[in-house]
C-alpha cells in the first residue's frame, strides 16, 4: 500500500504498564520513573504509565501511585493508567487528591471478548464486567478523563479459540455508549493473521461509529507488523505497543511481547507515515529497558539498528 505522504499515526506506548507487569522481578520505582520520562521526551503523545490493579495480583505495579507523583513528563503527553475495577478507580483518584493535582488523563478499562478468558482474568462473567464498567467509566467521565475501552482476545481465545466478531462489535458498542471514546482491540496472545485483521477492521468502523479504534497486537507467532500494515490498509490510525517487544500474555506458550514500538515506528517512516516520534531517542529507551533487565528482547532494531539510506554499511 502506499500511504499519502505526511499521514498521521498515533501510538500509545504501553511498555511501562504492560510490558512491566511481565516481569518476574520487581524493577525498582526509580528505574521506571526514569525510563517513563525518557519515552515521554521521545515525541510519544500517548503513553500508559502503570495500573491500579490490587498489588496483590501484580506485585510488579504496586507503586503506581508513587511513580505518577514522581514522574516529570512535558507537557501535550498524555498519560494513561489501566482501571480494573470501581476499587482501582477509586484509588486512583485519591492519589489525585492527595496530589492537589490531576496526575494522569486518561482512564483505560478492559474486559475479555471471551467468557472464559474474562473469568480467568477478572473472576467475571462479561456481562458481570460490563455492569461494572459502566459504573466505572461514568465515574472516570464525571471526573473528567476520557477513557478508553480495551477488549481482549478480540481476535482468538486460547480456551475458546475463534471469537465471533459480532459478540466483539456488541462489546464495543456497549463500551462506546458507556462514554468510551475509544476502543482498543487487543490480539492478546497473537492469534490474529492480516486477511483476519483487515476483515476485521472493515467491519469495525461500520459497526462501532462515533469512536476512534485501536489495535494492539502481540508477536507471538511473528504476524504483529503484517498486522499491522492490515490494520492500516482497512483504515485505522492508532496503534498500541511496547518499547523493545516488553509484555505479552502468559497463556500461551513461547508467547512474546507486544509488537516493539521502535519496529512500528521504523517501518510507518519508511511507509511515508508521520507518528511525531524521534526514532533514535525512542530505540535508546529500548536499550536502556534492554540493559536493565539484562537480557536480550525481541524489538528487530534492537539487533539490527534502522535502516542506513547512505550506503554506508561499512
């Protein structure tokens, strides 16, 4: 495809929520507050800084409110957290208050496009989960944040396997009439194929109007990028990833991370698309998160470098 020079893509960075909650180990508070204001100097405009899940469940994420109080980012970033619940809504915005201060934008919810999947993730039905989000999301919009819905598994389920579009449409529009100014649609353990995804997303706009939709994919079976391009050509303009590949679902096996920003990024400037996004500064985050955890990660320029146009390769 080719795409009309100077194109707008958005890119919310999920790395510091997502790709950390992965981890084994817990990364100190300091290290994400620097890497979340090394992203946020990137260029990104849109950035999902961590989540007010029960630091019980993830151990990883239990300093959210200490690494938003702590964080500098410039101003016209976006900051998002991921809310589970009306508890994790209230939490959130008690850090606020305490703070005398807003110190995020957006609210992100989620639940599973399948039952099974949603009751293993959050012990809910999914008619359980809508009941509450609707609760939640009136709060969040009330409170003036704009959020975003975000469906699981939208494309394959690993305990159900294919998942009906339409159930994912009514989903989304349930969401949407709930406040949701967008819908994210997430490929959570890399089931989706490209002529999958551009049927999809052809569907989508039609069935879900009056809200921008995102898609999040994951590369474990190495499709995210093909994915993407899909995505693209059935005409969506915002995508989510994860700096040097960090995340993904640890249902599957061998699952990988989500798609690696540096990547997306990389091949959209070669496609002619404009993300507003530094490249070089974006892969030096990737490499710092890479030194941290000490070990190599999945993102393709991590290993390879962009590509040289000058014919230098010596």
């Amino acid at each position: 495809m080719n795409a009309s020079t100077g194109e707008r893509v958005k890119i919310r960075e999920v790395g510091p929520r997502d790709g950390f909650q992965n981890e084994p180990e817990v990364i100190p508070t300091e290290h994400k507050v620097r890497l979340v204001e090394c992203l946020a100097r990137t260029g990104l405009e849109r950035l999902e800084v961590t989540s007010f899940v029960r630091p019980d469940v993830i151990p990883q994420l239990a300093d959210a409110e200490e690494v938003l109080q702590r964080i500098d980012v410039p101003p016209g970033v976006s900051l998002s957290v991921l809310i589970p619940n009306e508890r994790g809504l209230e939490r959130a915005l008690a850090v606020c208050e305490r703070a005398g201060r807003s110190l995020f934008h957006e609210v992100n919810v989620f639940l599973s496009a399948s039952e099974e999947h949603n009751r293993r993730n959050v012990g809910r039905s999914i008619a359980e989960s809508l009941a509450g989000l609707e609760r939640t999301v009136a709060r969040a919009r009330a409170a003036g944040f704009r959020c975003e819905g975000v469906i699981s598994v939208a494309f394959g389920c690993p305990y159900e396997g294919r998942v009906p579009p339409e159930r994912v449409f009514e989903i989304a529009r349930a969401l949407r009439d709930f406040g949701c100014e967008e819908i994210g649609f997430g490929d959570t353990t890399g089931m989706a194929n490209p002529r999958q995804v551009g049927e999809f997303f052809e569907r989508a706009s039609q069935q879900v109007p009056g809200v921008e939709l995102t898609a999040h994919f994951h590369n474990t079976r190495g499709q995210a990028l093909a994915n993407v391009v899909a995505a693209l050509d059935a005409g969506v303009r915002s995508f989510e990833s994860s700096f040097g590949e960090l995340g993904g679902c640890p249902v599957p096996r061998g699952a990988t991370g989500n798609v690696a920003s540096e990547d997306l990024v990389s091949m959209l400037h070669e496609m002619g698309y404009e993300t507003g996004i530094d490249l070089a500064r974006l892969l030096a985050c990737a490499q710092a998160v890479q030194e941290l955890l000490g070990r190599p990660l999945g993102s393709h320029l991590l290993t390879a470098g962009p590509i040289d146009w000058t014919g230098r390769a010596d």
